[in-house]
C-alpha cells in the first residue's frame, strides 16, 4: 500500500546526539507513546515553543504536582 501524499512541505534533518540523549529520546518516546523520535521532537517543539510565548508576553509556565507543589519551569 502506498504512502499517502504528504499535505506540508517537509525537510531532512540530520543530527549528531550523544548515545545518552538519544537513549533518553527513545525512553520518551515510549512514555509518550509517540509512533516515533521525529513525533518526540515535534511535541518538545511545541511545548518549547509555548513556553518562550508565554515569557516573551510576561508569563510563566508553572508545573503542580500532584502534592501541590509548584515548580517554575526557567529558560535561559
């Protein structure tokens, strides 16, 4: 069965990671349940995303545990 069209423009990326990221990429990739690494860094992107958004407008991202306590998330 062939591959359906791709709607989007798409580009190759090629990176050189350490074996440990790329341990922890994987690890995440199947807590997440993505379908791969690519899914991975689309979703990181997009939460990095947000989170300079967030700065950049004079917010912050703040995460809660499930005890209550807060931890700011800092970008530098």
């Amino acid at each position: 069965m062939a591959r359906p069209k791709k709607e989007r423009e798409t580009v190759r990326l090629s990176l050189e990671l350490s074996a440990q990221v790329r341990e922890r990429l994987d690890d995440m990739r199947e807590r997440s349940e993505a379908d791969s690494i690519t899914e991975v860094i689309r979703r990181a992107l997009s939460l990095f995303d947000l989170a300079l958004k967030q700065r950049e407008g004079g917010g912050e991202v703040i995460f809660r545990g499930p005890d209550g306590d807060e931890q700011k998330l800092v970008l530098v």
